[in-house]
C-alpha cells in the first residue's frame, strides 16, 4: 500500500511535468504551472478514505475489503503523507516549509481524527452503538458536503478573475488528472485480472487506487500556498473531474464483471 501511494504521486508528478511543464509550457507562465503541480502532488499524494466507500457500493464491491484498505490508507496519511509530498515538491522544484506540511497534517487528518474516535467512544458508552449508528451519524450527513461546497464557493470566488481571464489553464489542469485516473485504474484493474481476483475484490481495490482524498488536498493547498494560489485552483480542478471520471471508471467496472473469477 505504501508503494501504492508512492507511486501514485509520482504518476502525477510525471503527467503533470508532461503535460505543463512541456506540452503547454508555452501557454503558462513557469511559476503558475508550478503551482499547477504542486496541486497535482497534493491530490495524488491524498488516498482516498472516504468516496471509495461509494464506489465500493456501486461496484458490488467486498464492503470488509473496502474498510480495510481505508484504514490503511489513513495510516499511510499520518505516516508517509508529509514526507512523499515533501521529497515530490522538492523534485518538481517546489519550496515548502516542511513544518508547515507537518503541521498541516496534524490540524487537518490527526486532530479530526482523534476527536472523531473520541466521540464515537462517547457516545456509544452513553447511548450505545443503536444510537451511534442509526441516529447520531444521520444528524452528520449533510455537513461534509455543505462543508466542501462553502469551500468551493469562496475558492472559486478569489480565483473568479483567473478562471474568466485563463479558462484555458482549467482544461489544461483536467487533462493530465483525467488521464492519470484512467491510467492508474486501467493498471491496478489488469493486475487484478492477471491475479484473478474477484470482481468484488478487484473493483474497490482498483477505484480507491485512483481516487483522492480531496478534502486534505485542498485544505493543505491552501495551507501552503494561499486561496489564491494555482496549487488551490488545481486542486479544485481535482474535485470537479473526480466525480465525473470515477462515476464512469465504476460503469467500465461494472460492464467488464464477467471478466473476473467468481
């Protein structure tokens, strides 16, 4: 899992380099395109945790298998998230104080962390995991989403004149994103295949290779580089492909199901 994610940063960094750095090089200037890759490492660098539990869903997928490939990949965040996006920056380039990213994983992954477990001790101590389950958690549902749509709404508000002005740079940060999805799910599918995994397997395992963690890569985006910066404008660009392209990686998944052994 560890080379998974490794891995994973390093095919955006070697797209984004690509496709920026020397395809579009002429139509952006060096300092915004790198921005543009700081933002590209952020988002491959953040495993998904949380939509992988939809594609899961769609997919059919081993709802056991899912969970324990979540809960390692937020063991991989607090380990290895601040030194792989640490030793990426500094190859594309890109001067981060490494304290800022430290500190960044702690407010943003280990501190929601902790009082997310905190709460859940309580809670089911007092009300019982009924409680916990079937009501405490429904009060929660729309707050994640109305949480990351309010910062959406005031990232795209300071980034409103860049958008207007270049809505060029926003199809040239979706390119190398969508390609990259495609092709780190293309890979871990046909590994899957060649292991003759079950679909059920295969699927989850496939889709939260190519999936983010966006949240945390927006949040540190702007963290490390200001809400106006290109890094945020990339990572932005992050979320609005991700639902689109992994909604049709979960079709293709579904279409091929009977390549896979039962």
């Amino acid at each position: 899992m560890c080379n998974k994610l490794a891995n994973k940063a390093i095919y955006y960094v070697f797209i984004c380099l690509l496709f920026i750095k020397i395809v579009f090089n002429s139509f952006i200037p060096d300092n915004l395109a790198t921005e543009y890759i700081a933002g590209a490492v952020l988002l491959g660098a953040a495993p998904c945790t949380a939509m992988v539990f939809v594609w899961s869903y769609l997919t059919d997928g081993d709802a056991g298998y899912t969970l324990v490939q979540v809960a390692v990949n937020d063991l991989i965040i607090l380990i290895a998230f601040t030194p792989i996006v640490a030793f990426l920056l500094g190859v594309s380039n890109v001067k981060v104080p490494y304290n800022t990213l430290f500190l960044s994983t702690i407010l943003f992954v280990v501190i929601p962390l902790t009082f997310g477990y905190l709460t859940r001790r309580s809670v089911i101590k007092n009300k019982g995991i009924d409680y916990f389950e079937n009501v405490f958690l429904k009060k929660f549902n729309n707050v994640t989403i109305v949480g990351l749509l309010l910062t959406l709404v005031i990232i795209f508000s300071f980034q409103g004149e860049i958008i207007i002005n270049n809505p060029f740079h926003i199809i040239l940060i979706a390119v190398p994103l969508t390609i990259q999805t495609f092709f780190i799910f293309g890979f871990a599918y046909v590994w899957a295949k060649i292991w003759k995994l079950p679909h059920n397997i295969a699927a989850p395992a496939s889709l939260i290779g190519a999936s983010n963690f966006f949240e945390l890569a927006v949040a540190v985006a702007i963290s490390l580089f200001g809400l106006k910066s290109g890094a945020a404008l990339a990572t932005v660009v992050g979320v609005l492909t991700e639902v689109p392209i992994m909604l049709t990686l979960v079709r293709i998944a579904n279409n091929t199901r009977s390549w896979f052994a039962k």
